[in-house]
C-alpha cells in the first residue's frame, strides 16, 4: 500500500496527471511510512506520521524541515528554493486537514513585559501564581504576529516546559487585542482559550472543558464557520465556542 505523502512542492510543480514532480526534484516531503523524500532519493526520518498526528514544515533559508507533534524529525533538507505550496500524495484511503501556521510566529512587539520570544516559534516566560481572574498576573501573554482574515483555519503548538501548579492557556484573540499590560483582552470577550487546568475561558466564565494538558502535549485550535474547537495530541475536543 502506497504511503501517504505531506510536504511542499515547487510552485510551478504539475501534479495533475503524474508524478514526473518527483522524478524533477519538485517536492520535499515526509510519509505514513517514516520515511522522507526528494526526487528519487528517500531517508528515513525517525517517525512514521499516523492518523490525528501534526505535520509541520519549516523552511529558514533554504533549510527545509519537519516536526511531527512538535517533535524534530532526523532529516534536514538544504538548498531548498522559493516559492514553494503545500502539496499531499493522500494515497488510497487517505485525507489530509491542511493547516497554515503563519500566526505561531511570535510577535516581540505585543507582548507582555514578562515574555521572552526566544525564537520566532518559540516564547519563554517567567512563572506567577494563578490569582483570583484565574490567570497569573498581567504581562505574561503574547500575540502572533499574522492576523486570520479568513477561515477555515487551524494551528498547533507544543507545550515544552510549563513548572507544576503553573496554569497555562492557548487559543484565539482579537487582531486588535492588547496582550502587553493588562488582561482587558480578556474581560471585553477578546479572546478565546483553553487551559493547562481543563477549563475553557471567555471574559470572565470558566467552563469546564477537554481534559489537562501537560509539558509534551500538542493543542491544536481549529476555527471554521464561527465555532473555536480545540484538541490535543490528535484528538478532538469538540466545540468550545460558537
């Protein structure tokens, strides 16, 4: 059975009728089988990609790259030309959920004064104890840098260190929202987010919702037609708002 493929492929790349993208050395890409690829050349990556799993690709100077839940794969791509597009090989039986990530891009510039983005997919901040609106105190949130104008769309994120009793909150927010002094972001209903402590919050209501996540785990925030979903680690959570 052949493999299901994910990756980018040369903009200019025909994928209409045959697979000749390949033999050119148009597409670089990852698979069900746990092996990437390159034109006719194939390594193995580490990991096998299985249903519910999250594909990134990162490309930094012609450095191209995946992550499989948040985890590096082994194989490293250098050279790698733009313009490139999304591209999947679904395979027979297979689909693929497309998601853009352009938001988990930190912005340095709106954020608390507390936060640290110590890479452009990656933020560190200092711990606080949970006070009485059930956050910790202000200055310790940030925004991506790339506003959603249109949906559907999805992105995901890897809790990589969070100190036990500390809660921690992912979701969606308002292109206006202000995230560097205070948390009127979130009494004005500008934001939408799950937390570490299995509660989901807007304004000032915490539902209870999904279930904790910890230091390893992957929450994805899915946005289609008005309704703000969310899972973890593949699993869907269900509807949180609408």
């Amino acid at each position: 059975k052949a493999a299901a493929l994910v990756g980018v492929a040369r903009s200019d790349a025909d994928v209409s009728g045959d697979e000749s993208h390949a033999a050119h050395q148009s597409s670089w890409v990852c698979g069900t089988d746990g092996r990437s690829r390159h034109g006719q050349a194939i390594w193995n990556c580490g990991h096998a990609v299985r249903p519910g799993d999250v594909v990134g690709v990162r490309w930094d100077e012609g450095a191209l790259t995946f992550t499989i839940n948040g985890e590096l794969s082994a194989v490293e791509f250098t050279g790698v030309p733009l313009p490139l597009r999304a591209y999947a090989h679904c395979g027979e039986g297979a689909s693929w959920e497309l998601s853009a990530c352009p938001c988990l891009v930190w912005d340095a510039g709106r954020c608390g004064r507390c936060v640290q983005v110590v890479a452009r997919d990656r933020v560190a901040t200092s711990a606080t104890p949970v006070n009485e609106t059930g956050f910790g105190d202000p200055g310790h949130e940030v925004l991506g840098r790339v506003a959603f104008a249109e949906g559907p769309f999805a992105i995901a994120a890897r809790l990589l260190r969070n100190p036990s009793g500390v809660l921690t909150v992912i979701g969606v927010a308002r292109a206006a929202a202000d995230v560097t002094d205070d948390e009127s972001h979130v009494t004005d209903g500008s934001s939408w987010t799950f937390g570490s402590d299995c509660r989901r919050r807007y304004r000032t209501m915490f539902m209870d919702y999904g279930r904790p996540f910890a230091e390893g785990d992957v929450v994805g925030v899915h946005w289609a037609a008005g309704e703000v979903r969310f899972s973890l680690n593949g699993d869907d959570l269900g509807v949180a708002f609408s």
